[in-house]
C-alpha cells in the first residue's frame, strides 16, 4: 500500500504556487509492486489561504472519491473514520476533512484554548466562505487524484454545507448523499415540539421544566441549544439501536488533537448558534434558499431523528427540485450513526450512487 504524507507544497490547491509533478494524478495512482493501487494519504491542504486537515483512504485510487463533509460544526471525522467507514474503502476512495475551525485544522489555525473576545471576532466562520474552502478542496482532489467529478456526502450540519456546495458548483459533484438532512430553523423548532411531546408522555416532569423554561426558539443564549440536544439523545436511546464507540484511532488519542478537538468544538458551535442569537444556524433557510440543485440528490433520514425531524426533511424533499432525487427512511436509527443508518448509506451509495460515477 502507498503510504504519503502530504505536504503543503505537495498538496497545493488549484491556483497556488507550489504543485508539483509528483502530485500529478499519473504520480498518485499508479501500481504498487504487488499491482495493486491502494493509497492512503494523509496531511495539511491550503484552501483559501488556511492549511486544512485532509486524508485519503482507498484500495484502489481508481474507485470514485467520496468527499465527506462532516457535522457540528466542529466534529470532524477523520479521528472516528476507520472504524465507521473503513471497509467503504473497498468500494470508493474516502476523503475526510477537517473543517475550518475544526479539529487539526483548528490547531493548526488558532490557538488551542478558549479565544479572548476579540480574537473571537476577528475569526471569520460562516456558511460561505466553509463553502468555498470545500470547493477548493473539490478541485484540488480532482486534480490530484485524476477525477473528472466526485461524489459529495454530508450529515447533520455538514448537510447544509454540502448543499451549498453542490448548489455552487454542481458541475464539480457526481450526486450529493445527505444524511439527517439540516434544513434550517425548522429543524430547531419541530425538535422543540417533539421534546414536549416525549417528554409529556413519558411524564419527564425534570425534563417539562427545562423546556418551559427555555422556551420555545429562536434563542439568544447559546447554552439553550445544548440544554435541548441533552434531552433529544435520551429520547432518541430509548427508540433506536446503540451506536458505535467514538474512540479516536491510534494517532488521534493523544493529549493535543484532543485539546484541538475540544477547542474547535466549542469555538465553531459559537459560531453556528451565536453569542447572541446571531449564529449561521439562525441565518440559513434551505426550504426558501436551496430548492434547486442541478445534481442527482440522495436523502438518508433516522425515522427517531430528532433533531433533523424527518417531517422537516421530507418537506424539504418534496419542495426540491433535481434531475433525480430519493428519500430513504431507516427504522431503529436516530441523527447519529449507529447500524441501520450506516448500512443504508452504504446500501444506497452502492445500488444508486456509485454506478453514476461509472
């Protein structure tokens, strides 16, 4: 197996000095002495003038990529990836990628610690300029590993995200898998009614008053968000298969990218919600911004979901417009992976999605 560690010269995205011959897609997939032509990469990409963390994992380079966009924000993958998709690699070549603000991209940007006030604000993140760094990152894989499209997934925020991408730059994607689709503030306040219902039924009366108290969103005070995510995972337990145990790989368990994670956790979720009820999630409507996508789209919905509710997500279905669309609904499943969620991805992914990249 080719083993490389990418460099920022090496990697280079599209337009920046640096790209060298090695880095042609002849150099990167090519046969190993055994014939084969696994690779697996790993290292920091410069996208838009920040170095990003970005890895590659395939048992043949020539299977078609599957660009991973991760949730939180701030929850980046790559430290769960081989556990929760590795065997995918027999069928598509896996990128994951380490957001702005997140993980080893947070540690390689910023300092790991809480930010001071102003630091905070003098740190852009937003839906747009994510955008572009995934974009960038989409060209520079193209080139890199000989691709004349991609396949583009995201889950829970990485959804919104990914579908701003493909709505920028269809031409760049072969289809878009969204899995516990976010599509805005509807989200937030079905999740809020789900909550009251269970916890009405269940007799929950801790869990009525913090409800009642907080009331119902939109809300200022970002600790309100987490108050209500608490409660919809213990709602979501009590109907759905476990999931897997998020244990980072050998690698990442060490004290830095634990701090790293931590620091860009906390610091991109700010920025989603906002100190003031001013946060990207407050900003974006995808039932009246992001109705028309010119890819194939794929939707990949936990029927207990909730906190991407799939009434939500199926009002979003039937409102897009795209050359070809399909909903798949999965009992036993919840927001975060578990197995029911994980085998209709793949399921999908390998008697829908990949043959389009064929």
């Amino acid at each position: 197996m080719q083993r490389r560690l990418f460099t920022t010269a090496l990697l280079a995205a599209p337009g920046l000095a640096g790209a060298a011959d090695a880095a042609s897609p002849a150099a990167v997939c090519r046969s190993g002495p055994d014939g084969r032509r696994a690779l697996q990469e790993q290292g920091f990409v410069r996208l838009n003038g920040v170095e990003q963390w970005v890895t590659v994992d395939s048992a043949d380079c020539r299977l078609p990529v599957l660009l991973f966009i991760h949730g939180g924000p701030g929850n980046p993958l790559s430290p769960f990836a081989a556990s929760l998709y590795g065997a995918w690699s027999q069928h598509a070549t896996l990128v994951q990628w380490d957001q702005r603000g997140a993980g080893r991209s947070y540690g390689r940007q910023l300092p790991v610690r809480e930010l001071a006030p102003d630091e905070f604000d003098a740190t852009p993140l937003t839906l747009a300029l994510m955008a572009e760094d995934g974009i960038a990152l989409a060209e520079h894989l193209r080139e890199r590993l000989g691709q004349r499209k991609l396949i583009l997934t995201g889950s829970s925020w990485g959804s919104a995200l990914a579908v701003e991408m493909a709505w920028r730059r269809p031409d760049l994607f072969h289809a878009y898998v969204g899995v516990s689709q976010l599509v805005g503030p509807a989200d937030l306040a079905a999740s809020y009614t789900l909550a009251l219902q269970r916890a009405r039924e269940l007799g929950d009366n801790p869990a009525l008053a913090t409800l009642q108290a907080l009331g119902a969103p939109p809300w200022t005070d970002p600790r309100s968000f987490g108050k209500l995510r608490r409660l919809l995972r213990g709602y979501e337990a009590r109907r759905t298969d476990p999931g897997p145990a998020w244990r980072p790989a050998p690698g990442y368990d060490g004290p830095q990218d634990a701090a790293a994670y931590e620091a860009g956790e906390d610091f991109s979720f700010l920025k989603f919600v906002g100190l003031k009820g001013d946060g990207m999630l407050w900003q974006m409507d995808l039932m009246a911004q992001r109705t028309q996508l010119q890819l194939p789209v794929f939707l990949v919905q936990g029927e207990e979901d909730l906190l991407t509710p799939p009434a939500v997500t199926r009002a979003y279905f039937e409102r897009l417009s795209a050359p070809r669309k399909q909903l798949v609904t999965v009992p036993r499943a919840g927001h975060d992976p578990n197995g029911p969620l994980l085998q209709a991805q793949l399921q999908l992914l390998r008697q829908a999605v990949l043959p389009l990249a064929r």
